[in-house]
C-alpha cells in the first residue's frame, strides 16, 4: 500500500566493512578463514532505507563526506526512492566507516568512525525544517549528536508529528529529558532498554520493570525488541508480547534497523501499534536471513501475504 504520508528519517550513514569470521576475535587474537563483504550502512540510513523498500516516501536529514563513500550513499539512496535533498557533504570530516565482525551464529559486534555523522548539526536541523514540519513521523537513532536529534524533536513536536527514538547503540549517559519530553514511541533493544531504565533484564518481567522506568522519563509508549522472542509492546501501561517470525539468522547485522523502518511505514499507513509491530518483526526476519546491512533488508513484496 502507497501512501503519501511523509517519514522523516535522521540519522548516521556509514559504509560497512564486514568480515564473516567463524568465531569473534579474542583482544589480541588473530582469526582466520573469515569472508569479506562492503555494504551500505549506518543506523539512520539503514531505517531509511528499509522504510522506502517497504514503500514508504522518505526523507533523509543526514551528512556525509564528500569522499567516494559519500558519493556512493547518495548515489544509492536515490536509486532506492529515498529524498537525499537534506543529506549534507561535509568538507571538513570523512564518511562515517563501521568494522563489522559476524559470528558463525549470526552476532555481531561492531566498531564506528562516525566521521561526518557526528557534525550533523541543529544548523542542519533547520535547514530541512519544512520537511520536519510536514512529516506525519520522524525516527532518529543515536548515532549523531544527541543534542542535534532533540533540537529536532523539539522541532517535531511543535508541528504535531509523530517521534519515534531507536536509542541505538545504547547510551553511555542519562538521556537528556529536553529530547524524552518530545519523544511519542521509544524503541529500544534490551541493552538499550537496560542502559536508559537501569533495570536489569533477565526475563519478560524484568522487561515490563524497565518500561515502567522509562515511562516514567515521559515516554508514553516503549517498544523492546528482543530478537528472536519478538518485542515487548506497552502503551500507557498496558503490556503485550508480539512473538517474532522464526528464522535461522545468518547476519543480525540492521534487523533492529529493519524493524524501525518498517514500523514507521506501517504507521503512515494507519496500521495500530501491535500491528506495525507485527509488520517490524516481519520484516526484520527476512533481514537476519541474509548478509549485509541494507542489502539485507526486503523489499515489499517480500513481506506482504
Ligand atoms: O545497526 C547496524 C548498523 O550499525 C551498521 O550498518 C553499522 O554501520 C552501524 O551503524
């Protein structure tokens, strides 16, 4: 289903450098026999992206390098549909890079030079104003300056938009209460829900406890994901569980990026929350069965029944 109504994505883009290696590296360990592959990445590109294979119309606000990476995004991105309009180059910083070691089982760890992602300014931010104000949903993550992503959620909610935050990767400190008052939707992994909560999570009522922490922080409704036990749903207090579709992961690599993108599509497309939920875990199951970070994520018909 097209529909006109606009997300707004805001965020880093990075060029991924992957090794599939059979076991992760020890500090100071060497590991052969591993497979390279280099694809498009970066959490907020990678939501982007995700939500216009799915069919939604989609801005970027991003910066890059004004390098071969950065050539190559832009390149990319409008290929895909995606309005590259508020995606700055940067003379002064390089495109964003991240490592990326996937395990035999799928897991990844992975390491970024975040380059021009972290001068992605409130400049910037008001330079594609008009798109802030007539988006239906902007989603941002953490992967540019913080202050930069509550400057436009302030913005955001001024003009009644929705916010949805993927707090990813997971923050090192409290997060400013100027970005939580504006956020609608929180979507955390459980590291993330961890970090911002301080709640530890062991099982599903250790999850319910963070939501309770973070609804406390101002944020009416949280999303957890939890891979492959599907995500945890609660909205003003009421808590369902959404089971994931089960799949054998080969690379785990974006399927948190996978969902965003698909749950902001299916927002625009006036589906409930359980059911962009539903919609996220579809799609991010199809991601975790292929390698890659954009290159992973489905394409509409890959998820419609
Ligand atoms: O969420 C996955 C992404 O995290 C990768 O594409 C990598 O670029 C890092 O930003």
């Amino acid at each position: 289903m097209k529909t006109d109504r606009k997300i707004v994505v805001i965020g880093s883009s990075n060029t991924d450098m992957v090794i599939r290696c059979p076991r992760m590296p020890e500090p100071g360990e060497t590991v052969l026999g591993g497979e390279f592959i280099m694809n498009h990445g970066g959490k907020g590109a990678n939501q982007a992206v995700a939500a216009a294979k799915l069919g939604g119309n989609v801005s970027f606000i991003a910066k890059v390098g004004n390098d071969i990476f950065g050539r190559q995004t832009l390149e990319m991105l409008k290929e895909i549909g995606v309005d590259t309009t508020h995606v700055g180059v940067s003379h002064d910083f390089p495109s964003g890079v991240a490592l990326i070691n996937v395990d035999a089982q799928g897991e990844n760890s992975i390491s970024v030079a975040s380059g021009a992602n972290a001068a992605l300014s409130e400049n910037d931010i008001d330079n594609a104003a008009e798109a802030i104000a007539g988006a239906d949903v902007i989603i941002a993550q953490l992967e540019c300056p913080v202050d930069t992503i509550a400057y436009a959620a302030e913005m955001a909610k001024r003009h009644g938009v929705t916010v949805v935050l993927n707090p990813a990767p997971a923050p090192r400190e409290h997060l400013p209460e100027r970005l939580l008052r504006n956020v609608d939707i929180i979507i955390p992994n459980k590291t993330e829900a961890e970090a911002i909560s301080g709640v530890a999570i062991r099982d599903m009522a250790g999850a319910c406890d963070a939501i309770t922490a973070i609804t406390a922080l101002g944020v009416s409704t949280t999303i957890i994901t939890l891979g492959s036990k599907g995500a945890l749903l609660c909205e003003n207090g009421d808590c369902i569980e959404i089971p994931s579709v089960k799949v054998t992961p080969v690379d785990t690599t974006a399927a948190g990026d996978t969902f965003c993108g698909a749950f902001c599509v299916a927002l625009t497309e006036g589906k409930g929350l359980a059911d962009a939920v539903r919609f996220g875990n579809k799609a991010a199951a199809v991601s975790v069965t292929r390698c890659g970070a954009q290159q992973s994520t489905p394409f509409r018909y890959e998820v419609d029944e």
